[in-house]
C-alpha cells in the first residue's frame, strides 16, 4: 500500500518549514484561513516555494464563499493564477458553485486554463453543493483534476463520515465521476483516521490540527504525530 498523503494548510514559509519538518507530504498555500483560505500573494508563493522542497498547491479564491464573483472578478482571479503559474506554481486548488449550488463549470474551466493543465483540487465546495454525485459527474474529464477535498459534510467529518465512506466505495469501484482521489479534511481528528483509511481513503488535509490555537503558527510535532498515525 502506497504511502498516504498528508496535506497541510500553510500561511507563510514559516509554517511551510514547519510542516516539511512534521512529514507533510504537500502544502495548501493560503492566506485568511478565516475565510477558509484565499489566494496568497505572489511574494508569499515565492518565499514558500524557496523554502521547502514538497509540493505546494495554491489556493485561487478571491473572497470567502463559493461563488465566483462575477467576470470581473473571475478574469482577476485568472490573470493572478497566470501570473503565480509563470512563478513556478504547478499546482492549486479552486472550486465554485452556481446559485443553484451546481458547479459553476464556465468558472473552473476558465481556471484550469488559466494554470494550463496544472494538477489541482475541487476544494470543498462540493460540500456545499446540491448534488454531490451531479457535480463529480460534471467534473468529471475537466484538465488538471485529480483530487477532491471534502469532509462528506458541509459540517465536517463526524456529519460526513457515512457519505465519505459511501464515495470511497464509488471510487474502488471506478464509478463515472469517482476516479479523482479523496482527501479528506474540514474538522478531521486524529481518531477518524482508522476507519477512513480502512474504507480504501489515503488522503488527508489538516489546518486547525497541525496548530496549538487557531492562529497559532504549524507546529512539527503536530504534524509528526499524523505523519506517525498515518504512517511513510
């Protein structure tokens, strides 16, 4: 069995080190993790970047929500994502839903072309949506996408664990719309990693929980102790 990803939501280089040191195997660069993580700047992208040599998936969000915006704000998001790929960003995370709460596929599919075929996370606003397995259906074949973040619940983790568990037989079975990988985050517990890894889930995203407070800076040990769980 393949070593499983641990995922870690960084503000700066600080925490991206931090992380590294802990055993993460990939970083969710934000900024505003109160508003459930926004796009960082190029500067911040650039200082991480140089400081650590894991992956690191950006965050492309303008404003807290799931909503794109609108087409201004969706063509400033694009030129930034453009800009932040000509940097060196080679992965990110982005996702966003219609006012019927359908993803709002003319918005995603302007970003996977504007990170031009980058690898990159629906992040979880398909808690949010109205039709879990609609949205994976529509997503699925769009460039770039090869991971879903989601906690099975708008809620979190202990409202979403049945759904995860449903979705994570979907995707053994190479259901249409099931072939992205799972990650799981948004109120994940050390003590919800056993039963999800034994439902076939290798993917994990933690934020609050590789820190002692809510603006705490990531702490290594933290992470080591998920790192250790997990197991790699």
């Amino acid at each position: 069995m393949s070593r499983p990803i641990l995922e870690v939501i960084a503000l700066d280089a600080a925490d991206a080190r931090a992380a590294e040191a802990g055993g993460a195997d990939r970083l969710e660069l934000v900024t505003d993790m109160a508003a459930d993580g926004l796009t960082p700047s190029r500067e911040t992208f650039a200082a991480v970047r140089a400081a650590v040599g894991i992956s690191v998936r950006v965050m492309l969000r303008s404003a807290d929500g799931f909503a794109s915006g609108g087409t201004a704000a969706l063509d400033a998001l694009c030129e930034r994502a453009a800009l932040l790929r000509a940097d060196g960003a080679d992965e990110f995370v982005f996702g966003f839903l219609d006012e019927a709460g359908a993803p709002d596929l003319p918005a995603v599919t302007a970003l996977a072309e504007a990170v031009d075929g980058c690898r990159w996370t629906f992040h979880r606003a398909i808690d949010r949506g109205a039709d879990r397995d609609a949205l994976r259906t529509s997503l699925a074949g769009t460039p770039g996408l090869d991971t879903c973040l989601t906690a099975g619940a708008a809620d979190g983790v202990d409202e979403g664990l049945a759904t995860l568990h449903a979705e994570a037989a979907r995707t053994a079975a190479g259901e249409p719309g099931y072939g992205i990988r799972i990650m799981v985050g948004g109120g994940l517990r050390l003590d919800h990693v056993p039963g999800l890894r034994a439902a076939g889930i290798d993917a994990f995203h933690i934020g609050g929980a590789a820190r002692a407070g809510w603006d705490a800076p990531v702490d290594a040990a933290r992470v080591a102790a998920w790192r250790e769980l997990l197991g790699g």
